[in-house]
C-alpha cells in the first residue's frame, strides 16, 4: 500500500490520541509503532484496532500477537499457494463436498463468463437465457457469492415475494439486474448461487438477527504422513445487526467476535473495535436482546468439531483452513474454507504461537 502524506498524517494523528489514552510520551509511542509496522510488518489498522500502542503490553504480550503478513509466511509452511484452490475457489469447493458427503449449503448454480447452470437450465451464457434461469428457480431464497471472494464481498440475498425477488433489505431486484451484476459489475467473473442458511433456534433467540451468525474454527494438520486434524481454535462472529454478513473486519463493522472454549463450546470474552478506533472493548451483553453473552454454548458444537476435522483431510494437501460454519436447526454447515485465514483480534493472544511452533520456530 502506497504511503502517501494524507496517510502520515493520519498515523500521527492516531499515534497522539494512543498516546493520551494510554498515557504515554509521544516519542514512546512513536517508537513503539515504528518497531511493529517496520520490523513486525503489522498494517497501522492492526496497530491501532489491536491497541498494541498500550505500554501495558509487554515484549511478552506483543510474542502472542502476529501481523496478517508474519501469518501469511507462517501459513505458507503449510499451505502451497498452487494448492489453496481447494477451499479459496468455491466451485472447487463444492465439488468436493459433494465428492465426499460434507454438509454444505446446497449449490442451485453457478455463474460463469464461458456459459453457467442455473436450476434445471444448463449452458446458459447472455441475459436472456439466465434472467429466465433465475425467474424460474424454485426457491424462495437463496445467496449469490463470487467463487473467489473475501471478506464477504459482493455477498448478496435474494428473498422471493409476490411481487418479484427483493434483496436482504428489501429493495425490489429484477433478474436481469442481478445478471448484470454478476456479469461485470463487481470485479468478480465466477459467482455461485447457493441456498441460504438459517441460524439454529437457539442463536436466533439470542441475537435476535436474521445474518447467519458463522464459527470460525482453524485447523492444522501436523504430519501429512500420518494426517490428524487438531483444531487450534475457534472464534463466533456474532452481527450486531441485519446485514448480509458478519464480518469482523478488524472491528470496523461493529459486528462483535467471541472466543470459544475448546472444550466446553461456550462464549468466553466478547469484543468489539473501540469507538475511536484504538483498541477493543468487551461487549457482556448482545446489543439486539441484552442477552448475556459469556457462557453461552453453541449448538452443535462436537458435531461442527467433527465436520472440520474431516474435511481438513479431505482438501490436504493443505494443512492449516480457517473453516466457516453455520449452525442451524439441522446442524452445522461450512459456508466456506479459508487458506489464507486472518488472524481477527489474535485470538487467545496465541495466534503467532501456534503456528510458530508447529513450525518448529520460536516468535
């Protein structure tokens, strides 16, 4: 990313108000910043979100921290870059869930420039043939998703209602729009139409919010002579919200994440990005209900730890996935496989402990 004055600017604007909340000289935090970004290769949105300018923190405290790029390297020890296909295209993915019997959310079709299939219809390439496609598609919900995006990107719902398809927010979409929305609109060229998923009566009760709330569970195959899937941990995306996804986005889209006991699959600490941007803060009580949240345990729970571990062997010869679950009413679910996963909020202050150990390296 290109540094540009406007974006000095904004760091040492960012690096004053550490410096007041946290009580510390500037030149301290200025120096502290320099080491993470320049040595560490933390992003400034990781320093600050994080709060990992706070002089409480110690050498120690900052060891179980790791930058997005530091687990990039790390995770290329156990991912080949010619291999993340696997999980990153959702196509792929698809085919081999269906090749192995994992429960993922039923494919209804999939877009692409060289010709698709929607429904029952198949080659279809050009407005005419997919607008008719989707009218005619017998479901009354569904999502669309580029194969290959992130973050959530272009992710949209479509409800069907007597007067036509509306999206997640109700505004009223003709099937011509959504074909020209696939077609060139986004970036994306590959899309998948996919069924959508409902939250597990017990989630739904608690966050009162119709965003499919998904858990992230990272798992690491150790030897691929003798492959076994541990899971190193698990985090809940929990929207404060109805929109299409939960994304945590490094605490910017004020949705909230929670980590998970391992043992127990009950909500531990809760968190959300500050309001000024420095730091996270600890959310006791669902925003939409008032609900408390620690100890809350999630459905589901030996099942969706069952359902990574097989499918972590069946996309090898990736080694470490960050794997999406839905729970619903009918158990859990992958929405997706992530090779390259994010470390969040450094779950557990751990994150660049695992996997620098299960490299046979020190932080």
């Amino acid at each position: 990313m290109a540094v540009t004055p406007r974006k000095i600017a904004q760091t040492l604007a960012a690096c004053r108000r550490a410096a007041r909340r946290y009580d510390c000289p500037l030149p301290v935090v200025l120096g502290r910043f320099w080491r993470l970004y320049g040595r560490e290769l933390y992003s400034p949105n990781e320093i600050f979100l994080w709060g990992l300018l706070d002089t409480k923190l110690s050498d120690d405290d900052l060891a179980g921290y790791v930058s997005n790029e530091r687990l990039h390297e790390l995770q290329a020890a156990f991912n080949a870059k010619a291999e993340d296909y696997r999980v990153e295209d959702k196509v792929a993915f698809h085919e081999i869930a269906a090749r192995c019997g994992l429960a993922v959310p039923s494919l209804y079709g999939v877009f692409a420039p060289s010709g698709g299939w929607c429904g029952e219809a198949r080659e279809l390439v050009g407005q005419a043939p997919w607008t008719e496609a989707l009218e005619r598609l017998p479901h009354d919900e569904f999502v669309i998703k580029p194969s290959q995006g992130f973050y959530g990107q272009e992710v949209r719902i479509f409800v069907r209602r007597a007067g036509g398809l509306v999206d997640f927010h109700g505004q009223p979409w003709d099937p011509a729009e959504i074909y020209r929305l696939m077609a060139g609109g986004t970036g994306y060229d590959t899309f998948v139409i996919e069924e959508r998923l409902r939250n597990d009566p017990e989630i739904a009760q608690l966050c009162a919010t119709e965003t499919l709330q998904t858990l992230r569970l990272v798992t690491l195959i150790q030897d691929p002579q003798a492959p076994q899937a541990e899971i190193l941990f698990a985090l809940w995306k929990l929207s404060t919200g109805n929109v299409e996804v939960d994304n945590f986005n490094l605490g910017r889209s004020g949705n909230l994440c929670a980590d998970v006991n391992l043992e127990q699959g009950t909500l531990g600490k809760v968190v959300t990005g500050a309001p000024d941007g420095l730091g996270l803060v600890e959310v006791v009580h669902q925003p939409r209900t008032e609900q408390p949240l620690a100890g809350f345990r999630l459905p589901h729970w030996e099942e969706a730890q069952a359902l990574v571990r097989r499918a972590a062997l069946e996309v090898m010869p990736l080694r470490t996935v960050g794997w999406d679950v839905g729970l619903t009413a009918a158990g859990p679910v992958i929405v997706e496989g992530n090779a390259w996963w994010g470390p969040f909020h450094n779950a557990h202050g751990q994150m660049g402990r695992y996997l620098s150990f299960h490299d046979g390296r020190r932080p």
